[in-house]
C-alpha cells in the first residue's frame, strides 16, 4: 500500500505536534522513521493507522482519502502492546476471528505463524504472563495472521533482548519477501535502521 | 447477653430448621436485588462503555454529576419512586406501589448511578487501548463492544456486585414503596429493621446471618474467579 502525507498539520491544544508538508512510503518498501523523543513519530503512525483522524492536511492510501476498509489492511504493534486476557493462541486467532475466517483455516494460520515466531510452547499460556520479548512476538503474529497491506511497527524491538529481536527482524523480512507489504518502522536505533529499512526518514 | 445468646440459637434454628417465612423473606429480597442489578446491567454495561470512550463536548459535567449521583441516599430515591407510582403520579394508573415490581424500580434506579459510574471509570482508564487494538485488528463497532466487555468481564462482575451489595443492604427505598407488608413485600433489610423494633431478635440475627453469608459467598466466588489461571 503507498502513503502520501501532504501539508499534515496535528495539534494538541492549539499547540502544533507534528508539521509534514510532504512525505512518500513507496509501496513494499520498509522506511525506517527516526527521529528526536517528542519529533511525531507515534502520532504520524497513529494518524496513519486512521487511529487519529483529527488533524488538518492529506493521508492518502493508494490515492484516496482513509475510509473504514483501510483497517483490514493494516496492522499495527507499538512499544508496549496490549494483548488480550486470553491465551498466546486465543490472542493471534483473533483477527481471524473477527474477519469471519473458518475455523480450519484459523487452526492452520495460528499454528504456522506461532511456529514461524517461536513461540509454540506457549500456546496455551496465558497473555498477562509472558516476559516482554514474547508479549512482542504474539503481538507481531497477531497483527500479521490478518496479512496487512501496511505494518506500523511503533518501537516494536526497543526493551526486548537481542535473541528476540533477530527472530522478530528476520519474520518480518520473511513476511515482507511474501507479501511486498509497505512497512513503516519506528525506531532510535540507527543501526537497526540501516540494517533493516530499504530507505530512512529523520523527523525533527 | 442470655437474650442475646438465645437469639442466636433461635436464629441458627431458623436456618437448619428451614423456617419457611425466614426463607420466603430471603428468596423474595434475592429476586427483587438480583432483578434490579440485571435491568440495571442491561443499559448501564453499553452506556458505561460508550460514555467511557466517546469524546464530547460536556463530557466532564456528565461524569462529575454522575459520579456524584452514585451517593444519593436510598430514602430519597424511595420518596421519588413512591412519587411517581403512587395514585396521583404519573405512573399511578399502573398500580404498582406496594409490590415487588416497585421494589424492583426503586432499587434499579438506586444502583444504576453506582454502577453506570464504576464501569464508565474503569472503561475511561483502561478502555481506549483495548478499543484501538480492537479496530487495529480488523473488529468492527460491535465486536469492540464485545472485546471491551470480555476484557473488563471481571471488572465489570465486581462492580455489579457492588450494585448488589448496595441493594440487597438498603432499607430506606424498599420500605418506602414497598411497604413492608408480611408474605408481600417484606425483605431482609426491613424485616430486620422491623423485627429490632419490636424487640424480636431471634429472626433480625438469622436474616443478619444470612446477609453476611451471602456477602461472603459472592466474594469468594468473585476473587476465585478474577485469576482463574493461579
């Protein structure tokens, strides 16, 4: 999915959080968006995510303005995820759930995307007891079971160990290989940026 | 305290004995509180929710007034009811005063601002992240409404239960458009009131009793059931 951000302008209280009089995410491209705490960074996801649509200026998807369909097609994990008080299985089934998927089919999905994650031999345990690397992952695999056209990845890797950022870096270019989804990835981490976006954007 | 003593073993024979005016008081306070908490759920689950994420204009005035509306006396609550059920007002054509339908009314009203305000409260704290996560995953208006409640189910039991408590502990609404009368529309609460002033102890010290064993009931059944995976 391609975005364009023209003359984005968003307050708080009359007072201007984000100004963007241009912006590209090239269709199945990963972008790496850094910049300063307090730069906008988690507002422009939010925006884009059609979380926030109160702010003046142009969001485009594909060309046209967000409409209640864009939803299904993108996904989004931030910093500190909630997961749902259900099981690790429950919890990625989810979507699926909601968009109607048959049971079958569900089974098939969640199994793959938990074994793809690592994260099999915590199916059944329950979501409000998992360390942060693997609330992080079943949130990455719940937010791919629906197959988005756009992921938001709010910070997804910051505060988790090393052994599971790899294993999250390395799905997502698996996933991005299958799909040439468009992925926006927030980050402070420039070296992760390097190493993982096709291309990178600074906000002051 | 020989008075006092065999008060107690009046009552605990009441109990084992199945007095069937004791147990007929019981189940009635039982329906009419547990009755009152359910048509109070009903909207106050759905509107709680939307009050909770919505953002309006006079939004703050609604929650102040509605959290200081959770305090209103019992009695006053009581006098409106009779007001408006009673053979002048405006419901009088239904002639309900003086029946478990008005007990009903009166207690509903009386715990629908308690309630209303806790699941609004815990809904304004907690729910806006649920119901983004929600619509980030693809669930539509309704299956938001679903998750949030799904989410908040223990929550949301608590605070009904705090409804319950509330109403099944009044005295002053369902004396007033109940009336207290035998075999029709005594409770737990004004039989206690009643029986105290009369000096009877024996049945004031059982309905006591099994006030406090229901109360202990639900708590344990609530907190086993809050962290069921420990």
């Amino acid at each position: 999915m391609e975005i364009t951000v023209k003359n984005l302008l968003k307050k708080y209280n009359d007072k201007t959080v984000l100004k963007i009089l241009d912006l590209h995410f090239t269709k199945g491209q990963i972008t790496g968006l850094l910049g300063d705490n307090g730069s906008g960074k988690s507002t422009l996801l939010h925006i884009i995510s059609g979380l926030d649509l109160d702010y003046e200026g142009e969001v485009l998807y594909e060309g046209a303005c967000f409409k209640e369909e864009n939803r299904q097609l993108i996904g989004m994990v931030s910093q500190k995820p909630y997961l749902f008080k259900r099981s690790v299985y429950d919890n990625i089934e989810y979507p699926l759930k909601v968009r109607g998927v048959p049971k079958q089919i569900r089974q098939e999905k969640v199994h793959k995307l938990m074994k793809n994650m690592n994260i099999e031999a915590i199916s059944r345990q329950r979501a409000e007891t998992l360390s942060g690397g693997e609330a992080q992952k079943v949130a990455l695999a719940r937010a791919l079971a629906a197959r988005p056209a756009l992921l938001l990845l709010d910070e997804t890797t910051s505060n988790i160990h090393e052994d599971a950022v790899l294993t999250i870096e390395e799905q997502l270019k698996v996933y991005h290989q299958e799909t040439n989804c468009t992925i926006i990835f927030v980050t402070h981490n420039r070296m992760q940026a390097e190493r993982f976006c096709d291309q990178c954007i600074c906000l002051n | 305290m020989n008075e006092i003593a065999n008060g107690f073993i009046k009552a605990f024979w009441m109990i084992v004995s199945f007095d069937p005016e004791l147990y007929e008081i019981i189940i009635r306070s039982l329906v009419v509180s547990l009755s009152a908490v359910m048509i109070s759920s009903l909207f106050c689950v759905p509107l709680g929710i939307w009050l909770g994420l919505k953002r309006f204009k006079g939004k703050q005035l609604i929650s102040r007034l509605l959290y200081a509306s959770m305090s209103t006396p019992s009695v006053v609550i009581g006098l409106l009811i009779l007001l408006m059920l009673s053979r002048r007002g405006p419901f009088g054509f239904l002639g309900l005063l003086y029946t478990p339908s008005a007990m009903i009314i009166a207690q509903t009203v009386l715990v629908t601002p308690l309630v209303l305000g806790l699941i609004y409260h815990t809904v304004k704290q907690r729910g806006r992240q649920i119901q983004q996560e929600g619509l980030l995953l693809g669930a539509d208006s309704f299956q938001v409404m679903i998750l949030i409640i799904r989410e908040f189910k223990m929550d949301f039991l608590v605070h009904l239960i705090a409804g319950f408590s509330r109403a099944i502990s009044e005295v002053g609404a369902v004396m007033i458009v109940g009336g207290n009368i035998k075999g029709s529309t005594r409770v737990m609460t004004t039989t206690i009131a009643l029986m105290n002033s009369m000096g009877e102890y024996d049945m004031s010290i059982a309905l006591g009793v099994v006030l406090l064993l229901i109360s202990l009931l639900v708590n344990i059944v609530v907190y086993k059931e809050a962290e069921p995976w420990k």
